[in-house]
C-alpha cells in the first residue's frame, strides 16, 4: 500500500477555536443525511484477499496538528487512537490525526476477533508555535442575546455538516494547495492579552490580492455545507474528505457546488472573496479530523 504524505466552534469567528468548545443547542443540532449518489463499486482485488500483519502499519505527520493514515492488524474488530474510536474500511485502512493541543504521547490499540489486545505507543511531537504577547487586557463582555439568536442556527449548521459520513475516499490522497499565494495567517498562532490566552488560528490564510481567484477542492470529497452568508464565515464551504476527515472554507466570493454534490482533487469549487467579517479578500482552509484541528501544511507540504 502507498501511504504517500498527503496535507466546535468559536461563537465570534470558527477561524479561531476558544478555550472550550461551545454548547450546541439539542433542539436544532439535527444531523440529517447527504443525498448523494453512492460511489462505484471497487473491483475485487488481490490485497482484499490477502491476510494482514499481526500489527499496525502506518505513515504520516507524528506531530501535533499532524496525522497518520495506516492499516489495523488482521482480525480486528474495533481499533482506537487513544479513547477515539477509529474507522477502517475492508482492507483495514484508516485515517487518524492529531489536536494541535495533542498530548505527546498517545497509543493506537486494536482489539482482536479472538479477544486478545494489539497496542502501538506513539510520540507526538510538540510544536513551537507563532505566539504574541500583548500589553492589553482582553474586551470584556460576552456574545449578545441578539447576535446569539442569528449565530447559534449557523453553528448547528456547521456542528451538523462535520457529523456527516458520505463515504467519500479523498482521505487516501496526497492532498493538494486550493489556490497559491502570500500566507498571511499561519495555523496554531494565538494571542496573550497579559497573561490571558485567546483563541489560536485554527487554519491557515492564504492571500491572492484580489477577490474573485478561483480556488479549487484539495482532494476528493463531497459537499455537506455550502451556506450563502453566515453572519462570520460569509460565503462557507465545507467538504466532506471521508473518515471524519474535512475541509472548510471561509469567506468566498462565490460558489460553485452546492450541498450533495461530488467534486473530485482540483476542480474548481468556489471564488476567494472578503464575505462575513473578514479585512480583506484572502482564502481561509482549515481542515478538521473529528473534533482535532489539524494543519493544513502537513497535508501539503510547502507552497510552490
């Protein structure tokens, strides 16, 4: 198999993640299933058929916001990184990451058909990441009724969207940049307002100059939120990678998929733009692996 490397939400802005997730509320956080034509049937292959090792294999980013893509051992009927319960296909492939928080040490463990237990440690390396002190105390005050009563919909929407599974395989690629240009907001840098921590960037701003450039999708998926105007993200995509795996994108110009659809490893899929509360016309991808933020540059490697 070719492992090849391949690169809930802020009430102010889900381009940054707070110190704890927010609470989403019961009544309208409904997830609803994509309606989108099933993928074809995979020809019989001699790998399906062929027993697996006694033990896992994997390959990836072993860092924090990083992530692995790998294969259980033979027999096994559930496996887990850490307490996270890990889906695999029938070959035994899956697809697992890393917080940016992630603690540097962690274990994948399987548990076998004939009961017994195969466990793998894994060392996860600390990053040293872009962080600015502030001689200023932070605004004080809270997220208002009235901005709460339009937010809180669009986070349902989006909490709903990542829960979505649409077997989509673009997990497996080597992904690809949506667009080149300036990095202008590096993922995992944050802010001390004397001593205070605020919320790290949870992706990566990727700045063409001008709004209308085309950028396009980073590896196969399928579309499980394309929102027209969010009262933050303006224009949001988010695709559906498959494994848990997605990508989103903020403040578009314009859109070019709607929710369903299949788009497949460069086709173009939307416009940058400066839509909802952002200074400027810029791309902003994050990607995300269940609730883990992860960093899209370990998934593409350095901008050509």
């Amino acid at each position: 198999m070719n492992f090849a490397k391949v690169a809930p939400l802020l009430l102010l802005t889900t381009a940054c993640v707070p110190a704890a997730e927010p609470q989403f509320s019961g009544s309208t956080a409904v997830v609803q299933p994509v309606r989108v034509s099933p993928p074809p049937s995979p020809s019989p292959t001699v790998e399906a058929a062929q027993p697996r090792p006694a033990a896992f294999s994997f390959a990836g980013e072993l860092e924090q916001g990083g992530w692995i893509r790998g294969t259980v051992p033979g027999g096994t009927v559930e496996a887990l990184l850490g307490a996270e319960r890990l889906a695999f296909d029938a070959q035994g492939r899956f697809f697992a990451a890393f917080d940016r928080d992630a603690s540097p040490a962690t274990k994948l463990t399987a548990r076998l058909a004939d009961g017994r237990t195969i466990a793998s440690p894994l060392a996860i390396a600390p990053r040293d990441w872009e962080i600015e002190h502030v001689n200023i105390a932070r605004t004080p005050g809270g997220v208002s009724a009235a901005l709460m009563k339009i937010r809180q919909p669009e986070l349902d929407a989006i909490w709903n969207a990542r829960l979505k599974e649409t077997g989509a395989q673009g997990w497996r690629q080597s992904f690809i940049w949506p667009v080149t240009g300036r990095i202008s907001g590096r993922f995992g840098s944050q802010r001390i307002y004397r001593g205070e921590p605020g919320s790290y960037h949870s992706g990566i701003d990727i700045t063409t100059g001008t709004s209308g450039t085309p950028y396009v999708a980073p590896a196969d998926g399928v579309v499980v939120l394309a929102a027209d105007d969010f009262s933050l993200e303006g224009k949001l995509l988010i695709i559906d990678h498959g494994q848990g795996l997605n990508s989103a994108f903020l403040h578009s110009s314009r859109l070019y998929v709607k929710e369903g659809d299949r788009v497949t490893q460069g086709q173009h899929v939307g416009d940058i733009g400066s839509s909802g509360r952002a200074t400027g016309p810029h791309l902003h991808w994050s990607l995300k692996w269940r609730n883990a933020r992860l960093d899209p540059l370990l998934f593409t490697g350095p901008m050509h």
